[in-house]
C-alpha cells in the first residue's frame, strides 16, 4: 500500500501481494506456498532449458566456439 510518506505492507494479504483472481480474497498460507513451489519448478525448469540449448547458431557459433581445427589445436574459422 502507497502512504503518504512511504510505502506500507498490505494487512489484507500479508505483503504478498497474491489474491484470488477476480476478487479481493486472500490465499491461505496453504495455497500461497503450492503456488509459490510452483512458480519456482517453472522458473528453474526454463533456467535449465536455457542452460542446455545453445544460444549462438549459424556463423556466430563458429567464431565462439573452438574446433581445435587450426595450427596447435586453436579454433580454424576458414577466413
């Protein structure tokens, strides 16, 4: 909540700032904890998605990466 000098902690939902869609109802503890778990395994589900996929493609990647192709194993781009 905005006072008139600084900010205060909502009293209705505790500061989290989660409510039932659509109306003014606060999430129990309960569900305020599974919904929070399941923003977390979402959120580390797409860190190591992009942990996993390459994120340089095409030309960039030959440039970015070593290929141990050129003179004593250094990286060969071809130019």
């Amino acid at each position: 909540m905005k006072g008139l000098f600084y900010e205060l902690v909502c009293t209705d939902c505790n500061g989290s700032g989660w409510v039932v869609w659509g109306s003014k109802l606060v999430l129990s503890s309960d569900e305020l904890v599974t919904q929070l778990s399941f923003k977390l395994q979402h959120a580390q589900r797409e860190i190591s998605a992009l942990k996993g996929s390459p994120l340089m493609s095409g030309r960039q990647s030959q440039f970015e990466r070593s290929n141990r192709l050129g003179a004593g194993g250094t990286n060969y781009t071809g130019d």
